[in-house]
C-alpha cells in the first residue's frame, strides 16, 4: 500500500497546503518567530500528532473488536528533538474498568501502531528535484 502526500507552497509565506491521498486537505505553517504565521503546525509537529492519533486509534480499534470500554482515552507524545537518536515519550491515559492482564495488552497493542513500526523498522529516502520547465506555446520558435 502506497500513500501519497503533496506540499504546495502558498506565495509569499511559509504556509504549505498539504493534499494527502487526493482527499484531505492541511495547511501547516511555522511560528511567527521564525518568520510565519502560525497559521497552522509547523512540519515537524505533525509527526508527534501522527504517533498519537495512530496509538489512540489503533487502541479503539482493539478494544471494539473486544468488545472492552476504554472510556476516556487520551494519548500524549512528547517528542524531543534535541535528543540524538531523536526521542519519543508516550503517556497514554484512560478510564475504563479494565484488568491489569488488558492493560498489558492494551500496551502490546499501542507499541503496534502502524507508525511507530514504520519508524521502528527504519526509512529509507529516495529523492529527486527537477525544475518545471513551461510548455511552448503553439507555433512558437524553440
């Protein structure tokens, strides 16, 4: 399974309008100390927010198929990017009545999330740049 996500620059800013999979739309930007608007999160803040959204949901999901009440479910990464290798620390919080063999489980589950494993098994990068070129118009000299 591929997915696709595509930054289109909005002049005359920093803000970025992000499609991903051609059907949800995002705009991130950075803080106005560094010269944007805080229009939106900067980049590197939706990484953290992906982490936490995919152990919550990755959690409801279980639990549905469990048929177990998490109640309240909150998840929060806290993400240290100064730390070499980077770090990520994870509190998840919820308030159903559960044993202490679910919530093992329940932890087993949420170290499972299909981000984390990504990051986990390690990234590899394959990169081009090209500059668009404009298309002549008809008849014209080239």
């Amino acid at each position: 399974m591929s997915l696709t996500a595509t930054a289109r620059s909005i002049p005359g800013t920093l803000r970025q309008e992000v499609v991903i999979d051609g059907r949800h739309r995002l705009v991130t930007d950075e803080p106005e100390r560094l010269g944007g608007e805080g229009a939106g999160p900067a980049p590197h803040e939706l990484f953290p927010a992906a982490l936490a959204s995919c152990i919550a949901t990755t959690l409801a999901m279980y639990a549905r198929t469990k048929e177990w009440e998490l109640g309240e479910l909150t998840v929060a990464v806290d993400y240290d990017t100064k730390a070499t290798p980077r770090r990520f620390a994870i509190a998840i919080e919820l308030d159903g009545d559960l044993t202490g063999e679910q919530l093992d489980r329940l932890e087993r589950v949420a170290a499972s999330c299909p981000v984390r494993r990504a990051v986990e098994a390690g990234i590899e990068f394959v990169e081009t740049i090209a500059v668009r070129r404009p298309a002549l118009a008809a008849g014209g000299v080239s």
